[in-house]
C-alpha cells in the first residue's frame, strides 16, 4: 500500500471513529451510521448533524 493510500485510509478510518463514538451517536445509531457511511460530509459536520438531531429529539418528545 502506497503512503497516499495509507494516509486516506487512516483519515477515513478517524473519521469514522469520532462519528460513531460520539454520544449522540448511541442516542442514535441509525442516523449515525448513516451519515458515517452514507454521506461524504467531515467528521465536523456530522457531528453537528448528530447534535441538531439529538437536541430536537429531546424538544419533541415520542407519542406512544
């Protein structure tokens, strides 16, 4: 494996880690393993996606 492959690679995998790890993230899986592994969007953003998300979830609560 050449040093650029590498390097994506590891920075994917980075990225990756921090979305899936996050707390929002076991609040809810689902929409973090989509945008982990669906979108193209940064670690950053879908961070951000995960707490808009996770605090809305809060503000509207699930009618049984």
């Amino acid at each position: 494996m050449d040093e650029l492959t590498a390097s994506a690679r590891k920075e994917e995998a980075e990225r990756l880690r921090k979305v899936l790890k996050c707390s929002e993230a076991k609040q809810m899986p689902a929409l973090a393993e989509h945008l982990a592994f669906e979108t193209d969007e940064s670690a950053k953003s879908c961070l951000k996606i995960l707490k808009i998300a996770a605090a809305d979830r809060k503000a509207t609560p699930i009618k049984p």
